[in-house]
C-alpha cells in the first residue's frame, strides 16, 4: 500500500471509532433517562422529549413524567455529559502541553484550590461577598470554587515565569500548591461544625446533585468554546510533541501556546467543578484509553477523550443514582473506583509504560 491509501485507511478508522462512540454514547444517554426508581418505558421517554420541543403545552397531562424526564433527569445527564467532555479535554490537552501523561487538573492543583473556595463559601457563607443576597447561598459556592480554579493556575504561571517555563516546573509548581490549598480545606474543616463539616465532605466527594438548567445553561457554552479553540491547536499540540525546539521551527509560539492553553483548559475544568464539586480520573482516563483506541494524533484524541470522558461519566452517575436505589452514591466514589481498577489493569497488563 501507499503512504497516501495508508493514511486513508488510518483516518477512515479513527472516524469509525470516533462515530461507533457517539453512537454509544446516545445509547447510554436513553438509559441513564430510562434508569432510576420511576419507570418509564423508552417509547414514553422519546415522546415527552419530542413534545417537550415541539408542543410543551401538550405535556400538561403528564406533569409527573414530565417532571422526571424535563427537570430531573435531562439536566443530570447533560450535565455529566458536559463535565466528562471538560475534564478529559483539559487533561488531554494539558499532557500534551506539558509532555507527561500524568498531568490532569488535578495534578496541577486546580481540584484543590476548587475545594478550597468551595470550602470557605460553605464556612463563611455570603459574608465573601456581601453584595449577593443571602438566598444565594449556592451561588457564592460556585463563584468561589470557579475562582481560586482560575487562582491555582495564575500562581503557577507566575512561579513558571520567574524559574522557567519547563514542564518540570510548572508540575512541580502545581503539585505544591495543591498542598497548599489541601492544608487549608483540612483547617477550614477542623474549625468548623459537624454541620458545615459535612456539606464540605460532601462537596469534595463530587456528584450531581445540583444539575439544573440553569448550570446547564451556564456550562454548555463554556464546554463547547473551549473544545472548538483546543481543537483548533491540534496541529501546534502535535508539533509540541517533538519537543519545543522543533515546534518553534515549525513556527509555534510554544510559551503562549501553553499559557493559553492552559488557561482555556483550567476554564473549561473549573468550570464544571464549580457545579459537581471534586470528580477524579476523568482527565486522566479519558486520554489514556484514547490512545489505546486511536493513537496521538490530538486532532482525533481530543475528540475521542471527549466522548470517552463522558460516556464514562454518564455511566458511573448512572450507576450512581441506581446501584442503591434509592440511597445515591457520590460519583466521585464511583470514579475512584473505576480509576483505580483501570490503572491496576494497565500494570497487572504489563501497560504500565503507558503512565510513566
């Protein structure tokens, strides 16, 4: 065969894999609104969404499954779908920036300084800031866990500009000030009470308990810019691989580059966890078995890390909520788990090289 008809063949593949992905993911997307303690066969869920677009008046006389489906269900599951799709495009885009598989938002530091914000909105509450009235309670959560995010990565790049910009640097940069937000949640949850001590424990598990239309509506467009710009730099991300040298012969301006890339992965991350709280392995796993399916190349990876991220996501909040029923368990709890099967299946494998 030719180089060209190999290369074909190859891009005719990675297509294949990126679709029959998809195609699960609507598949998985029905059952996790089918799924739950209120049964409602699939036909009925097709024709309340179908109405719900079409004619809503005309769902008056089915105001319960409306309820179920419309308010409760639909919110939860895009929700999941847009968070799994932020984290695995952050952390895919991240390891090729800084060229080490182990990067994710949480080895940076991003999940704790999320915590830490989220942490001293539950302690303190609206008296952060004054001007938001005292109902909005949850607001004042969101807003602060979505800026130390953006917080933690600011530091680094500063650190990372006064010592060098290496990649070395900006990890270690990240995993010490991960700490540093980690002591203060552990102080803030020891001054506090057992009743505020608890919503933090919660928070930091991670879950979808506050899926709404309006997070939905707050996320979506966040989630969709962000991956249309990383996608964007696929080409730079893959001249990076060779290393910085070669990129910048290559015509990329490697330190904005990864500033900005950076930056627009910590927002399309931050963003999310502001709403579901801390979630792991997402942006870990998602590039991982990415990789395996279909190679380095970013402009198919990230795509596929996308659709990985939130298929797995969607199913483990699907397990979440229905494993118990009707007691729910954390997703977070869920993803430790499956994160850490899948790591231990890669080195039990002999795959470990695939993570060093």
């Amino acid at each position: 065969m030719t180089p060209t008809s190999l290369y074909l063949t190859g891009k005719r593949q990675k297509l294949i894999i990126l679709i029959s992905l998809l195609v699960v993911l609507v598949v998985t997307i029905f059952y996790a609104l089918y799924a739950g303690s209120y049964h409602i066969p699939f036909d009925r869920i097709i024709t309340i969404i179908i109405q719900a677009i079409t004619d809503p008046a005309a769902l008056e006389s089915v105001k319960s499954e409306k309820t179920v489906v419309i308010d409760f269900r639909m919110p939860r599951v895009i929700l999941a779908i847009l968070t799994g799709i932020s984290l695995s495009i952050a952390g895919c885009v991240m390891q090729a920036l800084l060229r080490n598989p182990l990067v994710s938002p949480f080895t940076l530091g991003l999940s704790s300084a999320a915590s830490f914000g989220a942490a001293l909105a539950i302690v303190f509450g609206v008296s952060l800031m004054p001007f938001i009235p005292a109902e909005f309670q949850n607001g004042v959560i969101i807003l602060c866990a979505f800026l130390l995010g953006w917080l933690s990565i600011l530091l680094i790049y500063v650190i990372s500009r006064m010592k060098g910009s290496s990649s070395a640097t900006l990890i270690l940069a990240g995993v010490v000030i991960g700490y540093i937000f980690t002591a203060g949640v552990m102080i803030l949850k020891y001054l506090t009470n057992d009743e505020k001590l608890r919503e933090i424990t919660l928070w930091l598990m991670g879950g979808m308990w506050g899926a709404n239309w309006g997070a939905v509506i707050i996320v979506a467009p966040i989630t969709l810019l962000c991956f249309l710009y990383l996608e964007s730099c696929a080409w730079d991300l893959n001249s990076l691989s060779a290393g910085d040298d070669v990129a910048k012969n290559l015509g990329v301006n490697v330190n904005r580059l990864r500033l900005t890339g950076l930056c627009v992965s910590t927002l399309a991350a931050s963003a999310c966890l502001a709403f579901t709280g801390i979630i792991g392995f997402i942006g870990l796993m998602g590039p991982h078995i990415g990789r395996m399916l279909i190679g380095n190349d970013n402009r198919y990876l990230i795509p596929c890390a996308a659709l990985l991220g939130a298929l797995i996501l969607l199913i483990s909040d699907t397990a979440a909520r229905t494993v118990m029923d009707p007691v729910e368990i954390p997703v977070g709890v869920i993803m430790y788990v499956i994160g850490g099967i899948f790591f231990l299946f890669l080195i039990l494998r002999g795959k470990h090289r695939v993570i060093t």
